[in-house]
C-alpha cells in the first residue's frame, strides 16, 4: 500500500496552475523560462504532501517495524529526486555533499494554496477506492513549510540518526527509488501500448547445443570440460535453494566456463520457477567490454539468434536496438529498455552493475530494481580492485538475503571475498581438475632486462623455431617498441598488435582472425588480452605482472591441452629510456600490495607448472587479505549506513580515473567509417536536441568502432572540430595513423586535423 501511495502521489505537484501553465505554454523560450521558476517545479511538493499522507499511515498502523517508520522519509527522498539525483540524507559531520533536508522550502505554500480544492479531491478518490483511505485538502495542516520544517527537517534527523547504521536500509532506499523512476520512466514513453511479456528459456539449452555442435567428448581435455560441466550441473539439480546464495565456478582456464556457468543459470532459473514460483532474470556481467562481444556471441549462437527481449547485451558502446516479436522499438524506447535490463539474459559489465548499486544517478538506478530475483553472474571475479573485497562481500550478502539475489563467482583464479564457509562450489572436487591439467611450465626470469636487451631476446627466440609467440607488456609504448623491432626480422608468420591504440573494430577483427588462423602467429599485446579471449598460442611471454595476471595469460598458452605443453616466460622489462625504470610500476604503482606478494609467492621459484596453481594463487590471496587496508571499504560502507547517498557515488570508483587528459580521436579507416562520420555530421546539424541525441544513439555502436582514446601529449592538433572529437580523414592517416600498430605516439611531430 505505502509503495502504490508513493506512486499515485509523486507528481501531485503537478495539479497547481503555475505547472498546467507551463505545460500549456508554446513560446519555447517562455517555456525555458517558466521552467526554472520555483512554483512550476512539482517534486518538492509532491513530496511533502506524500510525506504528510504517509505518516499518517504509519501513525495509524501503530506498528513497531522499522521499516514502516522510514518510509516517510524515505518517499519523501525518492520523489523529491525522481527527476533528479538523490543527496546524502542528513548533514554528516566533516562532509559537505549536498544533503535532501537543506533547501528552500517556503515556496511550497503558495504551491499548495493555488491548487483547487475540488480538483485535489477528486483525485484522492482514488485512494479511498482502492484503500479505504480518506484523504482531503482540509485535512493538511495550514502551512506545508511549517510542516516539512517540524516534522522532516527536524525530525527526520534525529530519526534517521537513530535508525542509521543498518547496511539493508541503504538497498531498500535504493529499490524504492529504482521502482518509482522504472514506472514513471516506463508510463511516459509507452504508456499503455506495449506489454512486456516473460519469455520461457530450455533449462537444458545448453547441453542441447553442446551435443549438437561437438558431439560427445573425443580428446581429453572434452573428457575435462565435460565433467567439469556435469559436476555443476549435479551440484545446482541437489543444491539447497534455501540456503546460502552465494556460489563459485572456480575451475582452470579453457575448461568451459562460458557454457557451464549459463547452463548453471538456467538451471537455477527453472528450479526456481518450479520450486519457488519465482521467474529469475540472469545477469551475467564481465570486467572489460573488449570481451564482452565474444561470450554475447557464445550466447547468442546457443540461443539460436534471440530477440532483445531473451538476450541483451549493454554496455555504453552497445547497439541502441530492441526488438521483441514482431516490434522494433524507436530509439528513445530502446535505449530505456536496454538500460533498464527488460530482457530474460542481460550481459553487461561489472562498471554497470556496481555503478548501479554504489551510485546516486538516476540514470544508474533506473535498473536496480531488476535485481531482485535475480542470478548474477560475476565472469573474472578477481578484476575487483583488492580495497573493495570487503565491500563487495557485504552488498552481495546483503542483497542475496534482502532480494533473494544469486551470485555465481566465476573464475580460475578465486580471490579471497569469501571465507571458503560462506560460498558453495560449484564443482567441489575442483581441486582435482587442476591437478589434471598440466598445460604449462612458468619459468621467471631473475635478471631484468632493459627494453633493447629484450627486444634482442623475443628476436633470437622467434628466429630458431618456427612456433607461435605472444608476447604481453604492459604499456602501448613498449608494446609499440617491440612490435616494430619484431616485423623488422621479416620471419615467414602472421604479424599481430593488439592495444587500445588501435580502433576496436580492427581489435575484434585481429582476435578473430588469430583464433582462426591455423598459420604461424608472432603477437604482441597489452594485459587487454588477458581474460576471455579465446586464443591458443605455443609460447607466452609476459612482462612481470601480479599472479592473477600472470595464471591469466597462461590461459592463452596450451589452452587445450594440446601434445606439446605449453612455456611461459615471466620477465622485468626496464624502461631504458627512463632511468631504467620498470615497466610494471607505470601500471600498477610503484609498491603496490599484488606485487610484493606474486613475488614473496614466487621467491624460490625458477619455474612453477599449472598443477600448482591453486595452491600458489590460494597462498597469494592469503596474504594479500592479511596485510591489505580495508580503509577504503569502510569508509563507503560507513557513507551507506548513514544512507550518504551523494557520498557514495563520489567515492567508488571501480575504473581508477586516469592522472592525464585524453583525447578522443575518429579514424576515417574506410569507406564504412566515412559514411558513418558524415551521418554524425548531419546528425550535429539537427537544431533539436532531443532529435539530435536520438539520431546519434542510433549510428553510436557503429561511431565508436573507429573511435579510440589517446593521451593528449600524442595529440597536438591546432584546433578541435565543433564536435569534441578530433576527425583524421584517409589523406591524414599516413602523417598519425599506422594501420598495423595504430595512433603513431610521437611528440615531436606536430599533426594539423
């Protein structure tokens, strides 16, 4: 009932005349004008009069749950912002972030006074109807400032500091919010025109798909995967639905995961339908967009080509493009859809499902409520930043028992969020798997090598065997540097860079085309080919890295489980151009926690093998929980108990915010990308803003194919295009553009766009 009142009452404010006028008005700028008034604004009053009825529910339920006590105020918060961001509750000591309670306020009275009373009564039959609820304009108290100053400014933080200090009103805030901006959103671009209907999934797709494309097992590593798959499989059919929600697929690389962990979901999904009656949406989330095209196909080709409504994918690069049945949804309406998660399989990113729990942005929050009954899948788990470990454990826990929420941990390399009692496996005998699997031998180099003296290594290296090479470092530059040097050895192979310096539509390209190619391969990469991508290559070697880094890239090397096993090489690869300074410290800091640790692991260590991985990664999270700060964690858990909102979203940042300003740079690549940047130049002409920000959302997946981000020190054109982004047509290209290894990082050179 408070949930359907905090509906029904959140844009009362609109009954005044100061808002009926503007919406009558035609004159824009008059409009524009009317807009910023502060009697034509609807949702402070709104608010007060919900806060007002409310309360007066609650009095008379005479309940004492807790719960029943905030939603005053916490219906108050959510329509005062529903247009809008929420702030922190209440002023914090030592914290200046805008607060919900310090506003001008007085303005409400002559709001209130000017709406009609029988107008105002009429619409509160509504609830009489319904409810059994007499409501009346004579029953408000004379001033509504008098009233929003006794009994919300002042009461409500003495009774949100009594109440604070509980993790699940922080989620409940969130939820309520995330309901009534999903209606209001939903109600104004459709209306009543379109029913979203649930959509029923095979739970045995999976297996379907794998028997009709692969048929039974015929190598060994099948034989691995095939009981890792049945393992999971057994576990979820026997699993106690009633207890713990959160569970782990902690197996070796190129094992199956992508499959087992959706047949997993599906299975849950249809034992939860069954056994609970409750229909589950599956999230299924990854750390880098760059991988996210490759599982979505992975889904898409089991799933035998689904519409949007089954399986979406979203991320801010995606395709804006919904179809269910028959209907193709305009721009406006499939972006809503998309960033709301109106589909049975959403895949996304970890950026949008922690920024759409630790966040304030309406934008953001508009999907929270999709959660709910859901099953998360967390794919490369160990990207999490080590200062969030314990901010993670408490919101997954958290929201598993207050939304009945699943989480599923997936990775090879299992961080330490969870006590090994507080998660269940998925394959209990994982153990053994890595034991099987012997793919690689890791050897670590002991002495450093300056960028030259490696350059001449990985050329002796490639010259006297014709095997496939991968090289991983850890900057563009060096990454560039070696390249270069390589290509100049002319050896008979297919020649491969891969970084963000290169337009991602080429990027996906090369990764398909190295997992296709049976030729030999010589590439050189950047970490962006670490986790997820599908490739099996002879020999990896690896610029030093953190452990988790280091068994990530092993898994590009053997992958499956080929005669000859696998060699990885790990090396300290110094920058000779800058006082020898090690190329690992420009990426992950100078004595960052990870890599004291891979190094106390290692001490001793010429060459470890895959067998004993787990153990070596299980000794390294160890000590990286034992001696890592939770300061961070704490501080935005302290910010959500005291429902600090604003506070929140200014200080979890999941993608650390580079110390430099970049640029954003177009690539007139070819004959697609031309007619692409001219449709984006018409598109900049449109006067309409709104127009014009839908026609762009339209064209945007294929904008950004040929969009890449360049430090601005390697940019130095004499003026940006109107646009924002700085436009390198075909004639351009040779002077800044290097087909094979991307933007030509020079800062001597001076390029005119």
């Amino acid at each position: 009932m408070l949930v359907w009142m905090m509906g029904f009452l959140h844009d009362i404010g609109k009954a005044t005349p100061f808002f009926q006028k503007y919406l009558a008005e035609t004159d824009e700028s008059e409009k524009a004008r009317m807009k910023n008034e502060k009697e034509t604004r609807h949702g402070f009053i709104s608010a007060v009069i919900a806060h007002f009825i409310i309360s007066g529910l609650v009095d008379k339920a005479n309940t004492e749950n807790v719960l029943w006590e905030l939603m005053p105020f916490f219906t108050f918060m959510a329509i005062k912002r529903h247009h809008g961001n929420p702030c922190n509750a209440v002023r914090m000591p030592n914290n200046n972030d805008n607060n919900e309670l310090d506003d001008e306020y007085e303005y409400i009275d002559k709001q209130f006074a000017s709406i009609d009373t029988d107008i105002f009564d009429h619409l509160m039959v509504f609830p009489r109807q319904i409810w059994g609820i007499e409501i009346q304009k004579a029953d408000f108290p004379g001033k509504l400032s008098a009233y929003f100053k006794q009994n919300i400014y002042r009461n409500e933080k003495s009774r949100t500091k009594r109440l604070r200090k509980k993790l699940s009103y922080f989620f409940i805030f969130q939820y309520l919010f995330s309901l009534l901006i999903q209606a209001d959103k939903k109600e104004a671009i459709f209306s009543d025109r379109y029913t979203f209907n649930k959509v029923d999934i095979n739970k045995d797709i999976v297996k379907e798909y794998i028997q009709s494309e692969f048929g039974p097992p015929k190598t060994e590593m099948d034989i691995i995967r095939s009981n890792i798959f049945n393992d999971a499989d057994n576990t979820i059919s026997n699993i106690d639905i009633d207890a713990g929600k959160i569970l782990s697929l902690n197996v070796p690389t190129g094992t199956g995961k992508t499959f087992t962990c959706l047949s997993t979901a599906l299975q849950l999904r249809a034992r939860l339908e069954r056994e609970k009656n409750q229909r589950a949406r599956i999230i299924y989330t990854l750390p880098f967009t760059s991988i996210i095209d490759q599982n979505y196909q992975v889904f898409e080709g089991i799933l035998s080509n689904p519409e949007t409504n089954v399986l979406l994918k979203h991320h801010h690069l995606a395709d804006i493009y919904f179809k269910a049945g028959d209907h193709e949804f305009e721009t406006d309406e499939s972006k809503f859809l998309i960033e709301s998660w109106e589909s049975e399989i959403v895949v996304t990113t970890m950026f949008q499902l922690f920024h759409s729990i630790l966040t304030n942005r309406n934008r953001m929050m508009v999907k929270f409520e999709k959660m709910v009954n859901a099953i998360v899948l967390c794919d490369e788990i160990q990207s999490l930043p080590y200062k969030y470990w314990k901010l993670v454990k408490h919101i997954m826990f958290s929201i598993s028992k207050l939304f009945n929420t699943w989480f599923i941990l997936i990775t090879a390399t299992q961080p330490k969020i969870f006590d090994s009692t507080e998660i269940q496996e998925l394959v209990p005998s994982k153990a053994k798997y890595f034991s099987q699997l012997d793919r690689v031998d890791i050897s670590f180099e002991k002495d450093p090598l300056t960028l030259q003296e490696f350059k001449q290594v990985c050329k002796e290296a490639i010259q006297s065997t014709d095997e496939s090479y991968l090289f991983v470092m850890n900057t563009v530059n060096s990454a560039l540097e070696l390249f270069e040097s390589l290509r100049e050895t002319r050896i008979k192979a297919q020649y491969y860079f891969l970084a963000t310096n290169i337009v991602p539509i080429e990027r996906l390209k090369r990764i398909d085309g190295i997992r296709k190619s049976k030729q030999r391969k010589i590439i050189v990469s950047t970490q962006m080919i670490e986790a997820g991508v599908d490739i099996d290559i002879d020999n990896v070697w690896r610029d030093m890295g953190p452990l988790e880094s280091i068994n990530q890239v092993c898994g590009r090397c053997n992958r499956h489980l080929g005669s000859k096993k696998g060699k990885v090489r790990i090396f300290q690869v110094l920058d000779d151009a800058n006082k020898n300074k090690p190329f690992e410290t420009y990426i992950y800091g100078k004595n960052p926690l990870s890599m004291l640790q891979t190094r106390e692991v290692l001490t001793g260590n010429d060459t470890i093998c895959e067998t004993d991985f787990l153990r070596n990664m299980s000794t390294y999270y160890a000590k990286i929980e034992e001696r890592m700060s939770p300061q961070e964690s704490d501080k935005i858990l302290e910010f959500m108990e005291n429902l600090q909102f604003l506070s929140v979203y200014n200080n979890f940042k999941l993608i650390e915010e580079e110390g430099y300003e970049r640029k954003d740079i177009f690539i007139e690549l070819d004959s697609n990308a031309q007619k692409t940047w001219a449709t984006y130049l018409s598109i900049m002409q449109i006067e309409d803003k709104l127009e014009r920000k839908n026609k762009f959302l339209a064209i945007r997946k294929d904008f950004y194919d040929y969009v890449i981000s360049v430090p601005a020190k390697y940019v130095h054109e004499k003026e940006f295009e109107e646009t924002n982004f700085v436009f390198v047509n075909e004639e351009q290209m040779p002077t800044c553009y290097d087909k094979e290894t991307g933007w030509i990082r020079t800062i001597d050179d001076v390029y005119t766009f």
